[in-house]
C-alpha cells in the first residue's frame, strides 16, 4: 500500500537507541506499536495496527543524539493510562500531566533518555 506523502508535513521520525530490544519492548508495551526489522541496527516503526504505513524508525548507535533534536509529540485518548503505560513499560513520566490552551500533556524520556511528549484533548 502506497503512503502518499503531504509536502511540508512530518513524514518520519527516527529515535537513536543503545539496545534495540529494549526499545521495541518499550514502545510496544507502552503504546502498542509493530516494527519491522530491517537487520540488527534498525528496525521501522509500523504504527498500531498490521498494515499501518511505516512513520519512524529505531536506530541502533553507541548513544542516543542528545538533547536538542526534534521533540515528538503523541496523541492520546486517555492521557492518564498512556502515563501507567509509560512506566509499566520502563519508561520515566518527567513532566505532567498538565493542562495547556487545547488539552493536557505531559513528557517522558524512555529506557535511552529520549525526551517524547503525550498529549490529549481532555
């Protein structure tokens, strides 16, 4: 299934990790992502459902890029159990939730240190 891509709009991103295992452990249990392994280095992120089209991708380095790269932001219907999800998963809620004009939010670093955000409506 081809992905028509939209000009200017997010297309991929890419977290650098120190073990890919764990990251897929992590993003599957704390947000029910698939992948797709492309070789001991990489594995694409599907997304949630079989057949989703590929949106990122794990890349396997000695360390994560550090701070200062892209901050990416999720969407969530119930922002309180995406955070339960987050820690049952590895994962560390560093700010939030709270409210924001349009919804709440909250940040998080996962088992590399990579800072994401969650946000959600209500």
């Amino acid at each position: 299934m081809a992905q028509t891509a939209t000009h200017h709009a997010i297309n991929y991103v890419e977290l650098t990790v120190t073990d890919i295992v764990r990251a897929k452990l992590f993003y599957s249990a704390a947000f029910g992502w698939l992948f797709t392994d492309y070789g001991p280095t990489y594995a694409g992120i599907q997304g949630i459902n079989e057949g989703d089209p590929e949106m990122g991708g794990l890349l396997l380095a000695d360390r994560p890029r550090g701070h200062g790269g892209p901050f990416v932001i999720l969407y969530s219907h119930d922002l309180n159990a995406s955070a339960d999800a987050i820690r049952d998963a590895g994962g560390t809620v560093t700010s939030g939730p709270y409210e924001f004009p349009g919804g709440r939010r909250l940040h998080f670093n996962d088992p590399d240190g990579n800072e994401l955000g969650v946000w959600s409506e209500v």
